[in-house]
C-alpha cells in the first residue's frame, strides 16, 4: 500500500528537490526499516532513522542504495543505549565504529539521535579516527 500511495507523492518531492541541485532527506519518525525500499524508490538520498532501528542491519541491507544515519551500538533504543564505559573503552569503540562504518563506497552520516548520549571521549575518537580514515 504504501509503495502504491505514498512513493508516487515522494517521487514528486524529491525529483524537484533534486532537479533544484540538492539532496534530499527523509524525516520520519518511528520504526520504518520496512520502508526503506519504498524511500529508496522514491528517491530519497538519506535516512537518518530513530535509534529504535537497527541502523546497523539497515547500513548492511541498503547502505549503497540510500545514505543512513548509523547509531554507534547495533539495535538500540534510548532505553538500552550503553553506558559510557572508561575512557579507553570507548576510545576503542569509536575507532572500531569508524573501521566498519567509515568507508568511501558506502558512505553514512553520524545518526544524531544518539550523539548526546555519547561521552566526550567517544565523540572526540570518532572525530580524529574518521578524519584519518577519509584523508586515507
């Protein structure tokens, strides 16, 4: 239904968005994974899901088809987001993060839903480790 109802309507938006030298992102709120074939045919060029998605299996499904906003842990609500572990400990989680999400054939977008709930440590690390992943 929703690709019979809603893709044509989405196809206009984005095919003007796009007609006018922009990219053209979805806000939507809510557990959508299943949609993203129908965003993908609509055009749209980035999704940045809430962290009730499993960002991780939708960047492995679709992540060269549509741009994601990928959480830094795999299914993740803002009722089981990690704690903050030492210092170190996220130091290693950032650089592991940037390691499988960080790359030039697939790229991604930080989900920013999750960020404020990111230490300063991780946050720092994951500036410095993709900076030195893209100059690469």
């Amino acid at each position: 239904v929703a690709e019979e109802m809603l893709v044509p309507a989405m196809k206009k938006v984005t095919d003007y968005i796009h007609s006018r030298g922009r990219y053209a992102e979805l806000h939507s709120c809510g557990h959508l994974a299943l949609q993203v074939p129908n965003m993908i045919k609509a055009g749209w060029d980035l999704w940045c899901p809430q962290i009730l998605n499993d960002t991780h299996e939708i960047f492995d499904l679709y992540g060269d088809k549509i741009i994601i906003g990928v959480a830094p842990t795999g299914p993740t609500s803002v009722f089981t987001m990690p704690k903050p572990g030492s210092e170190a400990e996220d130091i290693a989680a950032a650089e592991s993060f940037t390691e499988r999400f960080c790359r030039k054939d697939k790229p991604i977008v930080f989900n920013m839903y999750s960020s404020m709930m990111l230490s300063p440590a991780y946050r720092s690390a994951l500036y410095k480790a993709s900076r030195l992943k893209y100059q690469a």
